[in-house]
C-alpha cells in the first residue's frame, strides 16, 4: 500500500512565511526597533559627538566602576556558585532542598526590595551595620563595595543554576575509578571534575558578568548615586536622561550603545562558541579505562584491538560529562600503560591517553 504525503508537506508551505512574518512583526517593536533607537539617538551627532560624549570623564568612570564591581561579583559567584553545586550535587542531607530554593530566590526578588535589604542589614542604622560600621567611621554602604554586594546578590544564582544540572548529569564513574588508582580528593577534582565543567563555567560567568553590569534597581539604593564616586553606567544613563542639560540624550545614549554592544558580543560567544564550550566526543572503555576521542576510527581500533582481554563499550556522548584522559592519567602511569595495550598503533595515532 503506498503512503500518500501529508498536504501541508507536498509543495510550498504557506505557513512557513506566515509564521516567519508574526514572528518577525511580533520582534520588531518589542525588540529590534527599541535597539536601533539607541543606536540612530546616540550617532545622530556624527561619530564625532558620540565619541565626545562617550570619551567625558564621567562616562568613563561610570563604565570603568561597572566593569570592575561586575568582574568581583563574577568571580565570587562562579567561585561559590561551582562549591554549591559541588556540595547539593554530591551530598544528601536535611535542608539541601531549602538550601536550593534559597540559592535561587534572588531571582525573583525585585532588585529594588534586594537593595533596600541590603541597606536594612549594612547600612548606618541597619541591624548589623550599626554595630560594624558606626556613623563617626567609614560606611561600608554608598561605596563601591556596596555596589559588588548588590551585584553579588541579584546575580547570585545565575552560575549557581547553570553548573549545577552538568554535576546532576555527571557520571560518577570517573570520580570512584580515579579514587581506586590512588587519586586524592582534590586531584580528582581537578583532573577529572573541574575539565568537564569548563563550558558551564564559562557560561555562568558570561550570564552573570552581563547582568551585573546592568543593575539597576538594587545599585541605585546602596550607592548614592554620586556622579564620579559611586555612579555606574546604568545610573550614568538615567541620570543623564532625567538631567535635561544639552547634549545628556546623547550621552546617555553613547554609554547605551557601550553597553547594548557588549551585551550582543557575551550573548553571540555563548551562542557561536557552543561547540567549543560544550564539545561532542566518542568515549571508549577498555579495560575498566575510559578514553575519549572526536575521531570516529578510535570505536574501530578499540574493538580491533588484539590485546585487549576485556570486552569494550563505546558511545557517543558530551565532554562535559567526559573529561579528556590526558590530565586524568598525568598521575597514574600504570594506568597509562594498561590503556596503551587496549588499543592498536593506528589508534594511538589519536589523542587518547598521556602521551
């Protein structure tokens, strides 16, 4: 019996140009046309004028003190937000459910009530900064480092929430085999854990570094807002806006486009370095020994092998939950060894062990 092709797939599809015209109508407004604004505002001067507003000593303090209190912020919740994940992914115990809800709740926390707590706990008359940060002293609140805690804060889970679903996924296989040829805690972790997480790593760093430097709500509360001192890029743009001196549109927009375009390059890395941040490997398993390789002759060689007295399993799975054998063997060279005789010459041709 012959099977006669659905209508709507034989010949030209009227749905697919509708559906891509909605889509793109739907876009225009609510995203494309608010950003070519900024960007036709912002160089309506020339380039002159919008490298003029752009070169102003408080515009380049603004994003100079965004950049710097977004990369400490950054590094402190890729730090923790890697332990976290470590901890609730490997360990059970009462709480750990609270504990990841709590981790998780700054999202959807306004970032204005975020500030305001924080002012409650740190400030001059705040439960704690009373007693740490008397009034006859310098106040940890209205400063810089007022700023990275608020960042701190807001952004707080981003890494969290990214790392944590690749240790769920992880195999702990390679953990216990590294621990069974004497491998210590932190070398397995290091050699075997940490590699397999680089593209998460990167990404939450990226997620969390974009966002830090367009807080808003929260900063404007613990800095003060003071031009020069504490003012960061999104404050410089809002002040500049509501200032109604000549020429602050435009400023306020050079600072826009500064940001808007780094935005679209850590969003473009995160999308065209996928590959490279979470790459696909073929793993082979010879003689209790997991090897991983991107060539698709390795499965061959391995299963050819003559030495080999075990039975081996390949499959076609991602690095980040493989990490590459050259590191985790760098300490075990028995190891090393067992794995050169599973496999024949032409497979040793490839990257498959600590060569």
């Amino acid at each position: 019996m012959k099977l006669t092709p659905l209508r709507h797939v034989r010949g030209f599809d009227v749905a697919r140009p509708i559906s891509i015209g909605v889509m793109v109508g739907i876009m225009l407004p609510l995203v494309i046309l608010p950003l070519l604004s900024i960007f036709v505002v912002g160089t309506r001067n020339g380039l002159s004028g919008f490298w003029a507003a752009l070169v102003a000593p408080e515009a380049v303090f603004a994003l100079e003190l965004s950049l710097v209190t977004s990369f400490w912020a950054t590094l402190f919740n890729v730090v923790f937000g890697l332990f976290a994940a470590y901890v609730l992914s490997r360990y059970n115990f009462w709480g750990r459910n609270a504990a990841i809800v709590t981790i998780s709740l700054p999202t959807a926390i306004p970032t204005a009530v975020a500030g305001f707590a924080l002012l409650l706990l740190w400030g001059p008359q705040g439960t704690l900064g009373r007693f740490l940060f008397p009034q006859d002293r310098s106040q940890l609140m209205f400063t810089a480092y007022a700023i990275i805690l608020a960042n701190i804060f807001v952004t707080f889970p981003l890494a969290f929430g990214v790392i944590k679903p690749v240790f769920d996924t992880m195999s702990r296989s390679l953990e216990e085999a590294s621990a069974t040829i004497g491998a210590t805690r932190l070398q397995t972790f290091w050699h075997v854990t940490l590699p397999s997480l680089r593209g998460a790593i990167v990404s939450g760093a990226l997620l969390t570094f974009a966002r830090a430097v367009g807080e808003f709500g929260s900063t404007i509360l613990v800095s003060g807002n003071l031009a020069g001192k504490t003012q960061t890029a999104p404050l410089y743009i809002f002040a500049k806006f509501n200032s109604g001196e000549p020429g602050s549109l435009e400023a306020a927009n050079a600072i826009a486009i500064v940001l808007a375009l780094l935005s679209f390059v850590i969003f473009s890395v995160l999308f065209f370095a996928r590959d490279w941040l979470f790459p696909t490997v073929i793993n082979c398993t010879c003689h209790g020994l997991r090897i991983a390789n991107s060539e698709p002759e390795l499965p061959r060689a391995c299963r050819a092998s003559a030495s080999a007295s075990r039975s081996r399993a390949c499959s076609k799975t991602s690095a980040s939950t493989w990490p590459r054998a050259s590191r985790w063997f760098s300490w075990a060279p028995q190891a090393a060894a067992r794995l050169r005789s599973c496999v024949s010459s032409r497979a040793w041709n490839y990257r498959i062990a600590a060569a």
